[in-house]
C-alpha cells in the first residue's frame, strides 16, 4: 500500500496535522529529536520556527551550544546540536535559546547519556517499525513503559518518494515528527532509527532509487545519527554502531546498496563492516550483539524484497557467525513485516550444514494493517487486522539484566493500542500463548 506521492498531497497532510492540532500552532519548537546517545555525547536535532539565531542550553550550563548545522524547512528551520563532554548515565535537560538567551519555548525536554561501555547495565528499550499512521499510541506505550530508548528498525513514514530532492524528505518526516505522540515521546526518550523501503525511497527500494541521493542527504542532516565510518560522501551508507553498557548494536542500512541482480543485500564494503563489528565485539568482551536488519530474517528462500529473496548471501553471514564462534552472541531485530513475532533460533538457522541458530524479534507495527512475513516463528506471530484494513499499534519491549556473569535477556510483544503497552500479544500463529521469550547469555 503506497501513500500519496505527490508533492502537493504532502503539503496539505502538514496543513491538516496543524489543523487538527492547534497547539502545535503556538509552539516556537515543531520538534526535537535526541539519537546517538553515548555515554559521553548526544546529538539533537529540531525544527524551530523562530528566525533569530538559536542555540542549545544543557542541564545546568549557561553556554548555549550553537548549532553544527542549519537549514530551511516548510516551516521554520532545520537546527542540528552535537552535545559533547556529557557525563555517563546522567539526565540532561536542555532547552532552546534565542539570541538573547532566553529559553524560546516552555517544554521541558531531557536526555539520559548511556553507562559506561564495557560495565553491566540494567536497562529496557521499545522497538519497532511501520509508521503507515501518524499518532500512534505505541510512542505513548513505550514511555509508560520505561523505555530508555526507542529503536526503530524502518518505514518511519510511508510518502514512497521518488523526487529526489531533499525539502520533499523533510516535509515527510515533518509530518510524523509533529504528530502530538511521537512529539511527546521524543522530548524524554532518544529515538535510533535506521530506514527500510518507505522510507528510503518508492516501495521496495534499492540502489536505484531515483531519489537515493536526496535521501541519504535528508538522513544525515535530519535524524540524530551514530558516526557513518563506512565511507564518506554523498553516496555513502549510513550503518551504525553503539553500545550500551556490555550490549553492542549494530544498525546495517539494507537499502541503499542494495543490489537485486546480484542479489546482494548490502555493498562489499557494509558486509565487510559488518563483519569486523562482529568480531570487535566478540573481542571487546560484549556477551550479546543485537543486530538491526529491516527486513525478515527468516523463512525459506523465496523471490522476496527480505533476506528470502538473498539466501546465498543470508548463508554467507550465517556461515561466518559459525565460523567465528558468535552463535548465541548475535540475536536480529527486524522490521518490516507488520506483525509482532518471535523466533529462538529453531526457524532461523541457515548456516550451511546448521549450527548458526539466530533470536529473532519481529516487532511492530507501529501502525499499518496486518502482514506476515518469513516464518515459521517458535514463539508465535500475531499479525490479523481486525476489523479488516484497522491499523495494529503493537511494538516489542527488551528488558536486559547483567550482573556481570551472564545476561538475562526478556522479550515481549506488546499491545500499543491504548497507549499503555501493558498486554502481551497472544499468538495467532505458528505457537499458543503469549509471544514472550527469555534467554540468558553467558
């Protein structure tokens, strides 16, 4: 299902979200959004209407930070913060200052900096993906939720933009980023995103993308993202890394490499990023790996836009996960598919010969009706819309405990729709029961 894609069409969906919501008339901030949160930095971005220079004051500090990075938008402008010298596990508050320094809006906005890599930390995040609605009450699930951070594994909006010019992108993410949920959900939690189809570009995107270049421009600017060491440029990928506490994630962007003749999800040089993450983690000391991929893992090879249409190069880092003793170290976060499912590794082995068994959590959708995907999934799926074509609101919750000898790892796929996230999914599919799930990593 696409959404409109004309540049009109999107225009007024912004008109409408403001209309719908007058509040968001007043504000001087249309948004903030916190990501890249280490132990040490952080990096902000916002849409700010006000036209006099603006800077960022945190916690206590009298210094406004000036922003590394402005540029216009539909409405006001693009202001881009990086916030270094932080200390670790510590609450930030931070507002906006005009030239005067005084504070330009009232809205108490925070972030929380990570522990100190390589310690055991205690601590929760939300995950999911597929926006198709705007406002989902899943933001406000997984604030009550205590999430300390939200990661979104693809389709943050659904305009399929073929255009490649880069004001089209930030009207998009615009649109969803001043959605009241999302809005109130990113003033406390930091958002880490990497995209998938949607997102990227036309529905089932790849390197062709006539609006790759736009894109991948709009991402760097836009969203508060890890280091991109990959390559420079504007061509270049934008995988990530980052860890928390003994945690190591690691985000591969599955799209703007892609190659569907060669049948190659990522280019030579993300698979061999890749690779050398794994093993530096595996070296470093950290126990357990997650992996964002934004498409399914699982289910047998088939012609599909997910790693079934790539199986020989699903077996290559299969194969290599085996060979290079991280079986049990990595598990996969996905997206994609709009359902919320769970697998211990039973269904998603594809090392030749097997012994390559992969967690896998399938969580969303955020909001978009139904779909199941790869398969089958040892802890159930739970994807059926109804009534017919309804939005599903569900999202996944990871509870991670470490007390220094082994990690204790806790799934569950949450039921969004009433903004609290208190009801575990039941299965409809594959497994009875709750999709729940939890494993300990020595």
């Amino acid at each position: 299902m696409n959404a409109p894609s004309s540049r009109l069409c999107r225009v007024l969906l912004l008109v409408l979200v403001v209309a719908v919501c007058p509040d968001l008339q007043a504000e001087s901030v249309g948004w903030s959004w916190a990501g890249a949160i280490t132990e040490k930095s952080a990096v902000v971005t916002a849409r700010i209407e006000a036209t006099a220079p603006v800077g960022i004051r945190i916690g206590n500090s009298t210094t406004p930070i000036k922003p590394a990075l402005t540029a216009p938008m539909q409405a006001g402008a693009l202001h881009r913060f990086v916030v270094a010298g932080l200390k670790p596990d510590t609450v930030y508050p931070y507002s906006f200052v005009g030239a005067n320094g005084a504070p330009v809006d009232k809205e108490p906005r925070s972030f929380r900096t990570f522990p100190v890599p390589g310690k055991p930390a205690n601590f929760r995040f939300a995950v999911a993906s597929c926006a198709m609605g705007m406002n989902s009450p899943v933001f406000a699930a997984a604030a009550h939720q205590g999430a300390r951070f939200f990661v979104h594994t693809g389709d943050f909006h659904y305009f399929n933009i073929a255009e490649n010019r880069v004001e089209v992108f930030r009207t998009a993410y615009d649109v969803h980023l001043s959605s009241p949920r999302l809005r109130t959900m990113l003033a406390a939690i930091p958002l880490i995103y990497q995209w998938d189809d949607h997102d990227f570009g036309p529905n089932d995107s790849n390197k062709n993308s006539p609006s790759s270049e736009a894109s991948l421009r709009n991402y760097r600017e836009l969203v508060p993202h890890y280091p991109l060491t990959i390559a420079a440029g504007a061509t270049a990928p934008v995988d990530q890394a980052f860890t928390v506490g003994r945690v190591r994630f690691i985000l591969s962007d599955l799209r703007s490499q892609r190659d569907p003749a060669a049948l190659r999800m990522m280019g030579s040089a993300q698979d061999a990023w890749l690779r050398a993450q794994l093993l530096a983690a595996r070296d470093d000391g950290s126990p357990l790996i997650f992996w964002v991929t934004s498409v399914p893992w699982n289910g047998p090879a088939t012609k599909a836009d997910r790693w079934q249409g790539y199986p020989a190069h699903r077996a290559e880092i299969a194969n290599f996960i085996k060979a290079n003793g991280l079986a049990g170290k990595v598990v996969i976060l996905s997206g994609d598919a709009h359902m919320t499912a769970i697998d211990d590794g039973s269904h998603s082995d594809f090392a030749t010969g097997r012994g390559a068994p992969i967690r896998v959590f399938q969580a969303g959708p955020i909001a978009n009706v139904g779909s199941y995907k790869g398969g089958p999934y040892s802890h159930g799926a739970r994807y059926k819309s109804e009534p017919k074509k309804k939005h599903l609101n569900q999202f996944g919750m990871v509870n991670i405990e470490d007390d220094g000898k082994r990690i204790h790892v806790t799934w569950s796929g949450r039921q969004g729709a009433d903004g609290l996230g208190d009801e575990v999914l039941l299965s409809e599919r594959d497994a009875e029961g709750p999709i729940q799930f939890e494993f300990t990593v020595p």
